[in-house]
C-alpha cells in the first residue's frame, strides 16, 4: 500500500472508531425497550433531529449520485432536482412536522406503519402490513445504494475489490446499528452532517481555486454546449479528443423534464427516515429551529454538491466517458484526493462514508421495526415481549443487510438511478397519505389502504412499463404515482362510510394548536 494510501486509511478508520463509540455509549439506553430503540424514547433536540433527518436522507447520492450526474449533463437535470429538494425540505418542516409530532403521540406511534394503523383504529393491521412490506420493498434497494457509495469509495481510494469493500462496509454499518438504535443513529448523523457539509464546501472552494478562479470555470463550462444553462442538457459523445471530452449539440431541457427534476421534493413526505425525525424531538415547539437548521443544511449541499460535478468536468473533463457504468459519480472522491493532502483527503473522504452510513443504518433500523415491531408483535405473536421483538429485528437487520449487499454488488449500477426509484415509493406510497391523514378528517380506512396500494403500485407500473414508451411518458414516476395515489384516497374516501365519531374527534383534538 503506497504512502498516501496508507494516511486516507488512518483518517477512515479513525473516523470509523468514533462512529463505533457512539454505538457503543448509547447501547444501554437504546436497549431499554422498544420505543427507545425505535425512537430514541422522543428526547431527540432541535440540532441533532435536524442534522440526523438531512444526513440520514442524502445518503451516497449527495456527493457521489448528484455530482456525478452534474458532471455528466451538466446543470438542467441536477440543478432543477437541487431545486426541488430543497422547497420540498422546507414544506415538510413546514407543513409535517408539527402536526405529525403531535398525533403519533397522541396515537402513542413509534413508527411510520404504527402511526398509520393507529390513526385508523385498525383491528386486522392490513394498513400496518401493507406499509410494513412497502418499507422492505423500497428500503432494500436505498440500502444497497448506500453500500455501493461505500465500495466505490474504498475501491477507487485503495484499489481493492468492490465487493469486498461492499461486504465490509456492511458488516460495520450492521455491528454499528445492533449497537445503538435509533438514538446512537441519530447522534453520530448529526457528526455525519458535519462532516459532509465541510468536506461540500473544502472541495467546492479548492476545486475553484485548482481551476484558476470562479470566472475561469464559468468560462470553461461555458464552452461546453448547454452544460451551464438550466433549459438545456449537455450531451457528451463518451469520446475524447487531446485530453477534452467531445460534446454533441445541446438538448432542449423542456418544461416537463423540469416539473419531473422537480418532482423530487414531493418524496419528502413520504421518507419514513424524514418522518421519524418529527415523532421523535423532545419537544414541537423545537421543531420550529430544526426547520431552519435543516433548510440551510440542505440548500448549501445540494447547491454544493452539484457545484462539485461542474467544476469536475472543467478539470477532469475527459476522467469518465460512460454514465452508464456509473464511474461519473467518483469525481468527488477524484478531486479529493487530487487537490487535498493524504491525510486530509482521507477525512474529507470520510464524506461519503458519513453520507452512506447516516442513510443506512436509518434505512435498516426502520425496516426492522417494520418487521418486528409492526409485523411480528402487531400482527403474528401479540403475547410477544420487548426482549423477543428485539431478537426479531435483529434477526431482521442481519436478512435486510444480506439483500442489499446482492442489490449493491449488481453490474453498472448507477447510485442515482436506485436512489431514484426508492425515493419515488416512498414519496408515492407514504407522502399523499400521510398529507391527508394529517390534514383531511374525511379520509377514510378504505380510502388510506387504497391510495397506498395505488401510489406505490403506479411506481412500479410506470418505471418499468409506461415510461419505456418514451415521450411524454418518460416522465419521473413519482409525479404521476403522487397524484394518482392522492386521487385514489379522495375517490375511495368519498365513497366510502365516513370515520367513526372516535377517529373524528381525535383528529379535531390533535389538530388544535399547542399553546
């Protein structure tokens, strides 16, 4: 191992250690019961709900998937998602939060599943069941992004082999999850943050400075046909010519292709990592400053972020030829260690290992709640204890993991595009019926199971066949699931007998403002 191999490794692992340690500290209080494992027993404060929400729902993909797609085509297609993330982080805060804090408490909810059966006064858990199996459906394939963030990482860093590194970095997110919970989870997410935030900004500044100042790179980028322009996308031939990539003419950047970019910030409502977030703060009145906080979080790192992708190409332009393969999104980690000291490369690259491991563990924390805590003691064996249910989710953890290190070690897997498809279930699955839970006291149980089935049913219908006709229809899925899901709920809603007098007033109580 060369010399500068060797100090990215010491930065990795000492970071790595610290991550541990939290594990470690917060084991005893996570183990106390379910609720404090699940939920961290609600004593979340303002900074670190906020912090643990962002990181934990970037994941990889922030600066590796959205870089890499900035490098690629330029500023259109990652600047209008940018866009999109960021007005839908705000409204979540927003709109969600408070609301959601106050009625899983009154429900007495851990978790999203929970939340949804209890809101309804379900019996049978058909509701709870079906968002349980949503959760495994999409959360598996968001944790193997977050994986293979992980072994791009050591593999372009060390130049081992990728599955390797997927394998190792999965058995240190599942060691680090069994540890603490979702409170140990939600403490070093905030470190996480904090650390991905500077290394954004670190490689954004030297970056500038590398390629001769702010104007040059403008300038630069310039040159390249439609990559600086927010109605049209760069097309690069995947050829190259005495160290430059060659571009073919500039796509127009329609105004559909924008609304579907932007579709993006509508999946917030519907990210269980996001939400969870909101039940679990010590206190709704906070809510108000982790708003703040995480909007200013976001904008700087999404705006950071593709930053990262453009300047990359004005200094890199011929590193990557193929998007496909998936090689564009290790510009970040390329830049990294060409403009940053070994040791400080090493910290910086930390990065991403904070980005993948801040998503991932929320991601199998959750679906393991799904299953033990909403499946197997809410559905299967309601005699069993919280010594047993913790078992099972452990047991749970390990199952997940497995199935996300196969969706990880794929061929030409892109992070963005698994990211993407996830994303769009959760968004279409969960966001329209958490909306109309919260906030229309005529949705109905009927009305609730319907418009699920139909969201995320419409995620998979129109990636997999509708959109393939082209077009108008090549459309992100998520727009089209999101509104049909909405339409269903109010349909089914409309037709159905209305909710019971006791699910009517306990909306009206919860929707009365706090003092």
């Amino acid at each position: 191992m060369l010399a500068d191999q060797v100090q990215h490794l010491i930065a990795i692992v000492a970071y790595m250690a610290v991550v541990i340690a939290i594990g470690v500290v917060f084991a005893k209080r996570a183990n106390k019961d379910t609720e404090s494992y699940f939920l961290g027993g609600r004593t979340l404060g303002p900074w670190v709900s906020a912090f643990s929400a962002e990181a934990s729902d970037m994941s990889g993909w922030l600066l590796m998937g959205l870089p890499g797609l900035a490098y690629w085509s330029g500023l259109a297609s990652a600047g209008w998602t940018a866009i999109g993330l960021a007005i839908g982080t705000y409204l979540n805060w927003l709109i969600v939060s408070k609301r959601l804090r106050r009625y899983s408490v009154a429900v007495d909810a851990i978790t999203i599943p929970d939340f949804f059966s209890r809101r309804f006064h379900e019996d049978k858990r058909v509701l709870m069941t079906i968002a349980s199996v949503m959760i495994i459906v999409f959360f598996t394939p968001y944790a193997g992004s977050c994986l293979m963030a992980c072994g791009k990482l050591f593999s372009q860093l060390f130049g081992t082999d990728y599955s390797t590194m997927v394998i190792i970095a999965a058995l240190f997110v599942l060691t680090y999850t069994f540890l603490g919970g979702f409170l140990a989870e939600s403490t070093s997410d905030f470190m996480q943050g904090v650390v991905m935030i500077l290394a954004l900004v670190l490689v954004v500044v030297l970056g500038i400075g590398a390629a001769g100042g702010l104007s040059t790179v403008i300038e630069n980028a310039n040159g390249i046909p439609g990559f600086l322009s927010l109605v049209t996308s760069a097309n690069p031939t995947g050829e190259a010519a005495n160290g430059t990539a060659l571009f073919g003419e500039a796509s127009k950047y329609t105004g559909l292709a924008i609304a579907s970019a932007m579709a993006w910030g509508l999946g917030y409502f519907g990210m269980p990592q996001v939400l969870l977030r909101f039940m679990g703060i010590r206190a709704e009145h906070e809510l108000t400053r982790s708003r703040r906080i995480a909007t200013t979080w976001v904008i700087i790192s999404l705006f950071t972020a593709v930053a990262i992708g453009l300047i990359g190409r004005v200094l890199y332009s011929d590193a990557y030829m193929v998007y496909g393969s998936g090689n564009t999104e290790n510009i970040f980690i390329l830049m990294s260690t060409k403009l940053l000291p070994p040791l400080l490369a090493g910290l910086v690259s930390a990065g991403i290992l904070a980005a993948a491991i801040s998503s991932s563990d929320s991601y199998l924390l959750i679906s393991a709640s799904a299953v033990s805590k909403n499946v197997w003691q809410g559905l299967i064996r309601k005699s069993a204890s919280e010594k047993e249910t913790m078992w099972v989710s452990r047991i749970v953890l390990v199952l997940i993991t497995i199935f996300a290190i196969f969706v990880a070690t794929g061929k030409n897997q892109v992070i963005f595009s698994i990211v993407d498809f996830a994303w769009a279930g959760f968004g279409a699955a969960f966001g329209p019926l958490m909306l109309f839970s919260l906030f229309w006291k005529r949705t109905t149980y009927a009305g609730a199971i319907a418009g699920m089935i139909a969201g995320g049913g419409m995620v998979f219908l129109w990636n997999f066949v509708i959109s393939t006709l082209g077009g108008v229809w090549g459309i992100y899925e998520l727009l089209p699931a999101f509104l049909f899901s909405c339409i269903v709920i109010v349909v089914v809603s409309l037709l159905t007998k209305k909710p019971s007098e006791a699910i009517q007033k306990e909306f009206d109580s919860v929707s009365k403002k706090v003092a």
